[in-house]
C-alpha cells in the first residue's frame, strides 16, 4: 500500500539527461534530493524524514529491516521499501 504515492518521472543526471531510477544502495541526501529536487540537500532529508515518520507502515517496516538513523547511506533493501510505500522519486 502506498502512503504517498507520487510519480515525478524520472531523475536527472548530472548533465540534465533523464534516467530511470535505479533500486541501489543510495546517499540519504542523494535518495531525498530525488524526491525534492527544488530543496537544498539539508531540506530534502527533513522532507524524506517527515514523510517516512507519517506514514507508520514504512516506518515499521524500516525498523524491521534494521534501519539506523545514524548510517549515512540506505541499503537496497531500505530504498525498495521506501519506493514500496512512496513510489518512486
């Protein structure tokens, strides 16, 4: 089930080319910037944060998985479920 489901299309590379998204490991602040690409990289992690707390089903299932706030980067399997419950950026 979806929480926030939102379809933005897809990321933008460095040099402004499209590119579909990719389930990897992914930089907290690179994950969150694909989901706010108009927000600065301290914004758009606040942002993410705030939508994960909201929507409990993806915050227990984080937890499940063993997410720790203080690792830096989300594992493959954190990104799926984030997509799972939000869509993808």
């Amino acid at each position: 089930m979806n929480c926030m489901h939102l379809k933005t299309g897809t990321a933008k590379a460095a040099c402004g080319e499209d590119v579909p998204f990719q389930m990897r490991m992914y930089r907290k602040t690179e994950l969150a910037c694909l989901y706010f690409p108009y927000t600065d990289k301290k914004g758009a992690l606040m942002n993410l944060w705030r939508w994960i707390k909201r929507c409990t089903q993806l915050d227990q299932a984080l937890q499940a998985a063993g997410y720790d706030k203080y690792r830096k980067y989300f594992l493959k399997r954190e990104v799926e479920l984030i997509v799972k419950f939000l869509g993808e950026p």
